[in-house]
C-alpha cells in the first residue's frame, strides 16, 4: 500500500505521552498502513523505548526514529521533514491524540483548493477554569473569525509546498521562535495561505493551572515578540501595555481629573464590550453559553498582555532567553494530578 501521509512528531522527554499518541494514530481511518510515521525524539528519558514499544504492533506503512542530540522544536522538524516521503505532511505534537478522521480531514483540506497549510481543532486534556480559558480563546480566534495563524498541535501541508520553499526556510535554526507563528508568517510571505479545519480534532495538553499557563504565556510572548518586526513588536506592546495599565492609571488620576480617569479606563471598557459581542455571537451560532468565562476570561488575557510587556521589554535590553517546547504535564513539580473528566467537545 502507498504511503499517503507522513507524520512527523518532535518528542523532547514525552516518554509519558508518546504511546497514546502513536495509538491515536494507529487507529486513523485512512489506515496505519497508509501513514508513514517519524519520531524526533530528544530529552533524557525513556521517550524512544516507548515510542519503538508502541509502534510494534501499529501497522504503520513506515516508522521511522530519529535522535536529537540539540535543537529545539524547528530543528525536530526540520529533521523530520526533510525524512518524510508521503505527498501530505502533518506535524504533530506528541502529547497530542488525535480523533480516528483527523488525518483524512486533514489530509483533505490540502489536497483540495490552493495551496496552503492548515491546522486542526486541539481540545483540552482536562477541565479546568485554566483550561477554559484556552478552550474559549480557541473558539474565539479560530472558530467565530479565523485570525490567520496556525496553531502548532496539529499542522498539515502538501510536501511539494515542504520541498518548494526548504526545510531550512520553515523551519530555521533560531534560539527562540514560536513555530506556528514563525511558519504562518513565513508560508504567507510566499504565496501560501493558513487555513483551520474545525473537524480535525485532537486532545492535548493545554495549561490546566495558573503556575502551567503563565509558564505557556511566557514561553509563547517570547517566541512572537523574538520574530515579530519592530514596528509589530512595538504596536502589540503598546496596545497591551495600554490594556492592562488601563485600571492603575485611571486610579492614579481620579483624584485629579474624572474625565482623565474615564479616558485613562475606556480603552478597556471598548475591549471588554467587544469580549461581550462576541461570546454573545458564539451563543447565538450554537458554539456554546460562556459569558459566565468572561470575568475570567479578562483576567488570564490582561495576565498574557502584561507577560507580554515584558517580553518586548527583554527584547529592547537584548535579551535572548531560551525557548523549549515541552508543556505542563500531570505529576510535575507545581502541577497537582488532575481529577477532571476531558473534553470532548
């Protein structure tokens, strides 16, 4: 049987995630024999015994294994895709399990129309406010009106568009850069437009506590500031500065001047009415009820704008901190096991 879609997974210490992964995968539609699978494994613990273990019995057309002694995700991927043979590529994260038609839906969207790279639909491991709050997001930017970008758990594009442009274009050796952003932007300036595929779903480690999403925050402003152009990094940061100073100011200067206080705080109240309309045009499309989020919502999103300040502060004093990919996992120091069910919608 031919190989019609190769899959490549970076894998940095995610011995505890890669089974389900490969499983997920070994259970697609299109067929284990029809996927070709590559693993780019690095880190210090068991994650290629257990990813060897778990593709044993798959029925994969291909697996491959690959070791990473450097490098960060863009160089996973960049190893992986330049191995890959299949006419689709789709570049997963390995704490990600895909549903049984997530590769045909992928594989579909880039097969058809344009050229172009498409992401699916990532669900929350585990409910939490946290994991709310990046559930919403989600819907806000990718179901009710499409932003633009990809989202890095799942991404699909044609390997003619891989070999057009270069490995070393997509996926460049940099110190700290958010993938998804980086490839969008980079896919973009050469013809190639994103696109999201709703019915492409996956369950995946999103940031269920506090501690886990402020670490995800930090970890994500920096990687977008770090490819941003000035003038972009410049604009973001002022608008979330604006954003976030809103409250203080306005306090600062009441006893001075209401109408300087009202001005200081409407930038803000526009924001939030905005939030409104648009949880209220998820309702109304049937996506669900979430204006109860919303107070919670504004606070995880002020807390990212504020990371995000100082993310471009750094960038102004010429820091370059490093940027790794790995994400908030059960049983890690500061992350309690959760107890809630998953998400499956």
């Amino acid at each position: 049987m031919a190989l019609e879609v190769s899959v490549v997974i970076p894998a940095r210490d995610e011995a505890g995630a890669i089974g389900a992964c490969l499983t997920a995968l070994a259970r697609q539609s299109i067929g284990a024999a029809a996927l070709e699978v590559i693993v780019v494994a690095a880190g210090t613990d068991d994650t290629e015994n257990a990813a060897r273990r778990a593709s044993d019995d798959a029925g994969f057309g291909r697996f491959a294994l690959l070791h990473l002694e450097r490098g960060n995700k863009n160089t996973a991927l960049r190893v992986g895709c330049a191995e890959a043979t299949a006419p689709v590529v789709v570049m997963l994260d390995a704490d990600t399990e895909l549903a049984d038609d997530a590769v045909v839906a992928l594989a579909h969207a880039v097969r058809e129309g344009p050229e172009r790279a498409v992401h699916g639909a990532p669900l929350p491991r585990y409910d939490s406010w946290i994991s709310r709050y990046w559930e919403l997001n989600r819907l806000l930017r990718k179901e009710l009106r499409f932003d633009g970008m990809l989202s890095g758990e799942f991404v699909a594009m044609q390997s003619a568009t891989i070999e057009r442009l270069g490995v070393e274009t997509l996926f460049p050796q940099l110190p700290a850069v958010k993938v998804d952003f980086h490839l969008a932007r980079v896919l973009a300036r050469h013809g190639v437009a994103s696109g999201y595929v709703s019915g492409a779903r996956g369950i995946t480690f999103v940031p269920w506590t506090f501690r886990g999403l402020t670490r995800t925050m930090l970890r994500s402003r920096r990687g977008t500031i770090s490819v941003a152009s000035r003038a972009d990094a410049w604009a973001q940061g002022a608008l979330s500065a604006m954003l976030v100073g809103a409250l203080p100011a306005a306090a600062l200067v009441l006893s001075w001047s209401r109408a300087l206080a009202v001005g200081c705080v409407s930038p803000l109240l526009v924001y939030t009415a905005r939030l409104w309309r648009d949880v209220e045009a998820l309702r109304r499309r049937g996506l669900g009820d979430h204006r109860r989020e919303l107070p919670s919502f504004l606070f995880l999103d002020l807390t990212g704008r504020a990371i995000k300040v100082w993310t471009l502060v750094e960038r102004i004093a010429g820091r370059t901190p490093p940027l790794a990919f790995r994400g908030e996992r059960p049983g890690e120091a500061g992350a309690a096991d959760p107890t809630a069910p998953r998400m499956t919608s």
